[in-house]
C-alpha cells in the first residue's frame, strides 16, 4: 500500500514566544477512502456469490392456445395442436416463469437448444419480478 508523509505542526501558545514547535510526521494513507470502498465492494460481491450458486429453472416457450376440454380429452397419438406463433417468429426464453429473452431453435448434437437473439430490457426484467 503507497503511503505518503504529511508535515503536521502543533498550533499552541508558545509559538508567540518565538519558539518553533516540533514538526511531526504523519503517515497517511494515499488510498483515503479506497480502503473502505474495497472493504464495502468485498462484501458485496461476497454477498452475490451466495446467489450465483442458486438454481432457476430455464424453459423455453414456442407458442401458446386455448382449447375446450372437448378437445384436450380428444387428444391423441399423431393429434397437432397449432400454437399462435409462426415457425419463423422467435421462441421466448423463460427464467422461473418470467421472460428474460427470445431464441431461435438449433440443433446440437442431435438435442435441441436455442440461440438468444435478443435480452429483454433489464426495466422490463424488474416490473416482471414485482408481480
């Protein structure tokens, strides 16, 4: 850590007589209030550090619809449910059943998994969060 020297002298009555007082020397840190902005800032990233362990679930949502329950019950193998979304439109990326981003589909490896083309704006993000 720099430190520097500060020339500090006393301030009493004996300067009138002539008499010069002692000249005393101060070590000083050149940091001044770094040393607490770094103690504050170690905190608080030790404090985020416990929320970066933390899991979320992630899913992805291509579309959504209504239907009667006459035709839930009529579902079957082979049946086709239309979603409101075109396949060119993009997939919404889901944190804990928020949306935080939108995707489009790709294959890797023979799983599927979602490019993220676009991150909701972090004002968005909190309103959602308020709810």
């Amino acid at each position: 850590m720099a430190e520097e020297t500060v020339q500090k002298k006393s301030t009493d009555a004996s300067n009138e007589q002539g008499i010069e007082n002692p000249v005393y020397e101060e070590l000083v840190s050149s940091s001044g209030n770094q040393d607490t902005e770094l103690s504050s800032q170690n905190h608080s990233e030790k404090k985020l550090d416990i929320l970066l362990d933390l899991n979320l679930t992630v899913s992805v949502e291509l579309g959504r619809t209504t239907m009667m329950i006459k035709d839930i019950l009529e579902l079957g193998r082979g049946s086709i449910i239309e979603f409101d979304k075109l396949v060119s439109d993009p997939v919404d990326i889901l944190v804990n059943g928020k949306k935080m981003a939108e995707g489009e589909v790709v294959v890797v490896d023979k799983h599927f998994g979602i490019r993220v083309t676009s991150l909701i704006d972090p004002s968005e993000r909190l309103k959602g969060l308020r709810k």
